[in-house]
C-alpha cells in the first residue's frame, strides 16, 4: 500500500497552501494532494474575464500545474483522482483514477480536507436543458467560453444577483450578448441601501443589463434540446444561454461520511488550528 506522511484532498487554493506550508516546515515529509478535478490552484475569480476574452489563455489563471508543484514545492499532486473512501482508524483511503478508472489505497499520517464548495443547483424544471451552465471551474469557463462559440449567442440571462451573478452580466454584455439578470430578491450583492442599490442598477442600465429584481425562475423552454428561453413567475425572456449563479454548498460528502462534525452551513467545523 502506498504510504505519504501528509494526504490533502482538494488541490485548489487552500488544498495546496496546505500541503505547500506542510512541506516548507516539514521538508522531509512525503506531501500528497489529490485532486478529482483536471486542475490545482488557479484563479477562479478571473474566469468570467477569460469568457468575455479580457484573459486571452485559460492557463494564464493556473499558478501551479501538478509539474510545477513538485518542483517548486516539492508536493505531489495527482490530479483527476477522486478520492471515495476513508478509514480514520487505520488512517486508510481509497481513491479512484477516473483517467485509468483504477481504485489505489493509501495510508497517510496526517489528512487535510479541502475538498471546497460546489454550485447550488436550484430544482426547476428544464436546468439539465444544453445551454444551462454554472460557473465553479476552469471546465466550466471552458465549456461556456466554446458554447458562446459555437452557438452565435445573442441573448443570455444570469440567474443569481450575487458577485458571480453581477461579474458574468458584464462578461456577457462584453461579448455583444444581450443579457437579462434576474434575482428573486428586492436587491443586488445583498446591498441594503437604497442609494448604493440605485447606483448598481445605474451602472447596469448604462451597460445594457436589463435587471429583474423580485423575481422567480420558475422553467426553462427549449427547442430541439436547446434553450430558447426562461420563464420566471410573470413574464419570458428569450435566452441562447443561460448561467445559474445561485450560491455554493460546502462540499463536505466525505466528510459527513467519516463523523466529522459539521458546522450551521454544513461546513466542517474546526478549531482556531484548522484542526477537527
């Protein structure tokens, strides 16, 4: 069995400041990150720039390929490597390589789980419609970025007035797309005064984002398995594509599957030492 003195699930920002800071106090520890998805530690906020081509190169917001990583910092990182099973008594993991589709085992001495947060996926009829993204990886810019591409998209709508929500309306408008964000709260960015709010609708306007506050997606209408539109609770906006920013859930599956205690949001809980 393939042992490491330090396992970090998650290979993202704070997966790879753990094992990074691990190995700079503990040189001769065997530091292992593993990551389910194709990349570690990149720039997640500089993806809607990267689809409206602000940022020209997707590896522009990597700071670290699993390449770098071990030269660099002396960590290994196996990236699409999900891992599925942990066994806390005989500090024991499995882990799947979904590139070679082969289970491994593994004993570790230490474990840090960073396994983050995923997009919230709201229950309406017709989200699993082509067309229908979330933002929460470089795959996901990805297929966004070549969807815009290959499809002439003239219209969009963002669903979800929140950073991500407000940050991919200019990226979209950006892109020559016609774009309806709607929010089914009374305000933008959680902002609660009225002249701050007024401001942010001013500047929307200005940039051609028709904004619909006070509004519930309710549907989403395709054609020849495509979007052609979204339907909130009074009214239909016709959309080539459509982005569901509607919040994240901490990722915390393996967690709950181990005992660990779990906080008000379902995020782990930890002491001042990040410890469990």
């Amino acid at each position: 069995m393939n042992k490491a003195d330090l396992i970090v699930i998650g290979g993202d920002a704070a997966g790879m400041s753990i094992a990074s800071a691990a190995k700079k106090i503990r040189p001769e520890w065997d530091v292992v990150v593993f990551e389910a998805g194709n990349y570690i530690s990149y720039a997640l906020c500089g993806t809607p720039y990267y689809i409206s081509g602000k940022v020209e190169n997707l590896d522009d917001l990597i700071v670290l390929t699993p390449e770098t990583a071990l030269s660099k910092k002396g960590v290994k990182v196996y990236t699409n490597h999900r891992v599925n099973y942990i066994e806390p008594n005989s500090k024991s993991l499995k882990v799947i390589d979904t590139e070679k589709s082969r289970e491994l085992s593994f004993r570790y001495e230490k474990l840090a789980i960073a396994t983050g947060a995923k997009s919230v996926i709201p229950s309406i009829p017709g989200i699993d419609t082509d067309g229908v993204f979330t933002l929460h990886s470089l795959d996901d810019a990805k297929n966004i970025k070549k969807y815009i591409e290959d499809n002439n998209v003239k219209s969009g709508v963002i669903i979800g007035g929140g950073f991500i929500g407000m940050e991919m309306a200019e990226a979209f408008t950006e892109s020559g797309i016609k774009t309806t964000l709607i929010e089914m709260l009374p305000t933008l960015l959680g902002i609660r005064n009225r002249d701050m709010l007024s401001a942010v609708l001013n500047e929307a306007s200005a940039n051609n984002v028709d904004v619909m506050l006070n509004s519930e997606v309710i549907s989403f209408e395709s054609k020849s398995g495509k979007l052609v539109a979204v339907h909130t609770d009074d009214k239909e906006v016709k959309a080539d594509i459509a982005l569901v920013a509607t919040g994240v859930h901490p990722n915390t599956e393996l967690a709950k599957s181990i005992g660990l205690e779990l906080g008000a949001s379902d995020a782990i809980y930890v002491d001042l030492q990040g410890a469990t």
